[in-house]
C-alpha cells in the first residue's frame, strides 16, 4: 500500500520529525499498521515472545487493535525514504467502571496469558484509587521497527502520545512497561512505577507457570503519569 504524505496535520500527535512522519491511525491505514504489528510487536515484545505466536493469537490481537484504534487515540509514524511504517503507538481510554474482557471471546492459548497476567497488576496496584481519576488512557502498546530502534524514534512517540492526551483533556496515563528501554523512556518523561511483578512468578489457579521460560529478572512495570 503507498502510503500519501500530506502537509496538512490535524492534532499535535502528527507532523514530520527527521525523516519520519506521523499521521493518526485512521481506517485507511490499518491494513498497514496490523502488518507492521505481526511482523515486529507480536514477534518480540517480551511478553509476546514468552507467550508464543501461532496465528489465533495473531487474529485476536488484530481484532483488539483494531477495536482500540477506533477510539481515535493513535498514531503511527512512516519512515519517509522507504514509505515504510516505522512504529505504531496504540492507546485505551479506561474508566473506573470498565469491566474486564470477556476471556471466553479469546480462544488463544496466547492471549489467555497475556491478559490475564497484565490485568492482575493493574488490579494489585488499584490505579485509579493511587492517581485520583476516574478516567484515563492506557498505552496498549508501542512498536518500532528493527530496522529503526536506537534513533529516538520511541522517545518521540511517547512525547507525542503524551502531547495528544492533553490535546484531547486527559490528565493521567498508565501502561505495563514490558521492556528495559521503554521503562528507561517513561522514568526520564517523569512516570513513576506504581508496581510491578516477576513474569517467572506467575501462576494459574493449579499453580502452573504460565511463563516458564522467563527469565528471574524478566518483570512487567505498570508505571503511570498524572498531568
């Protein structure tokens, strides 16, 4: 799919920055941005690689991201040399009300881990009592190419998420932070961790580990910043 780069930007999230471009994830682009999804975030995020990948994880985590890109909250940034997607930022508004997924719509073996496990934090950690809200946006994910990690291309990202949630009212953000540099990013734009478990200690209700290949020193962070 050739991707049109316009001139025109219509919320603080968009704009060129070097040799990339950022543009709001609107239906058009899907296509691209799932395809982006399975061949980088699926794959190696650290929860995903624990977790495995076969095709029924990859079809549900399409129809999640989907779901949450039509909230209007995301962006994905386009490498302007190669036309190609260079990183997706996908973000939830959650509620203190919002009830949790309905586990028996997922038929992954994949998901039934992940989920779970990222839920449990947030519940331990009862952020919203913690931040004072009774609404915020959750990052679902950040992604970037291989080809273009190391250049700052994350740490844009988040400023500008950061910059979109204000744009549109919001006054706290949160996410479980899977990965040693996305934690280095969130500490140095001012989030503080809230909590934080070992993937390798997590257990189903028979006590089974359901990570068994994690690592001691492999944790989730779920760190938030109010503004």
């Amino acid at each position: 799919m050739e991707i049109t780069l316009v001139d025109e930007f219509t919320s603080v999230a968009e704009g060129e920055w070097g040799d990339f471009i950022f543009r709001l994830a609107d239906t058009s682009y899907y296509p691209i941005i799932l395809d982006h999804l399975r061949d980088t975030l699926y794959v190696d995020e650290p929860l995903n690689r624990l977790a495995g990948n076969s095709l029924a994880k990859q079809s549900e985590l399409d129809y999640l991201a989907i779901q949450f890109m039509e909230e209007n909250l995301s962006f994905f940034a386009i490498h302007k040399p190669t036309n190609r997607v260079a990183g997706v930022r996908i973000m939830r508004e959650m509620t203190r009300e919002a009830k949790a997924p309905n586990m028996e719509a997922f038929q992954s073996l994949e998901l039934h881990k992940m989920i779970p496990f990222c839920l449990s934090i947030q519940e331990d950690c009862k952020v919203f009592d913690k931040l004072g809200v009774e609404e915020m946006v959750t990052f679902v994910t950040i992604s970037v190419d291989r080809e273009f990690r190391h250049q700052g291309l994350g740490t844009e990202m988040y400023r500008r998420s950061i910059a979109l949630l204000k744009e549109k009212g919001y006054h706290a953000v949160d996410g479980c932070f899977t990965h040693p540099y996305a934690r280095t990013i969130g500490e140095r734009l001012g989030f503080v961790e809230l909590g934080r478990a070992y993937v390798s200690q997590y257990e189903d209700a028979n006590g089974v580990k359901v990570f068994p290949d994690a690592e001691p020193e492999d944790f989730v962070s779920l760190m938030a910043l109010k503004f």
